[in-house]
C-alpha cells in the first residue's frame, strides 16, 4: 500500500475524534502554553506528551497524544537547526491539527482540517 494511501487511511480512522482533539489544541492555545500543538498518533508506548485518545477506553486503534512544539524540541524530535523550517510549514492551529503519525511506513507530520471533510 502507497504511503500516501496509508496515510489518508490513518486520517479518516481519526477523524471521528476531531472535536476532542480541536478541544484540546484550544486549551494549548487558550492558555498560551504554545503556539503549536502536536497530536502524536500511534500504536505503541511513548514518553511524550499528555494522552488524548486511549484505544483502551474508546474504540481506535491508534492512541494519540498532545504534545507541543517546544517539547518535540527539547527532546530533540525536531533538531534545533529545523524549528524554524517547521514554524514556517506550520498550517494556522485554528483551521487545522497537525499529526505526527508513528506507522509502519515511519514518521510523518500532516495537518488535517478541523472541520469535517467528506471520507474517501
């Protein structure tokens, strides 16, 4: 399966929690703890940021965490020589959550809308 496709496939599986996690994203924003929350989707166990979704109390199979920019950098996710490429490609937290999906085809960032968006 194409990268791509996987990645679409992951999007849509979350997409019934969006409102929890813009609920969540407004909280990091409201309350200034940064300008750029991360949601950590994946299947494993992590010592990264505060647990959102638990597939153990709702049905997922993914697990996504809320993280903020600053922490992917202090534990040095994110190289220090790259905040500032990340800042620039950051989509507005207002109309869009940024993910980073942990899969089997690796680690990759992705904004997807906050408003519903029709399932492919």
């Amino acid at each position: 399966m194409k990268e791509e496709t996987i990645l679409k496939q992951i999007e849509r599986e979350i997409r019934q929690y969006v409102t929890v996690l813009a609920k969540a994203a407004d909280a990091v924003l409201d309350q200034e703890i940064s300008n750029y929350p991360i949601f950590i989707v994946h299947q494993g166990e992590l010592e990264v940021g505060v647990n959102v979704i638990d597939p153990q109390k709702v049905p997922s199979n993914w697990t996504i965490d809320l993280s903020i920019l600053e922490e992917f950098a202090a534990k040095q996710i994110i190289k220090s020589e790259n905040i500032e490429n990340f800042r620039k490609v950051y989509k507005d937290p207002q109309t869009n959550l940024c993910l980073f999906i942990l899969s089997e085809i690796g680690a990759n960032f992705i904004f997807m809308p906050r408003k519903d968006i029709p399932a492919n």
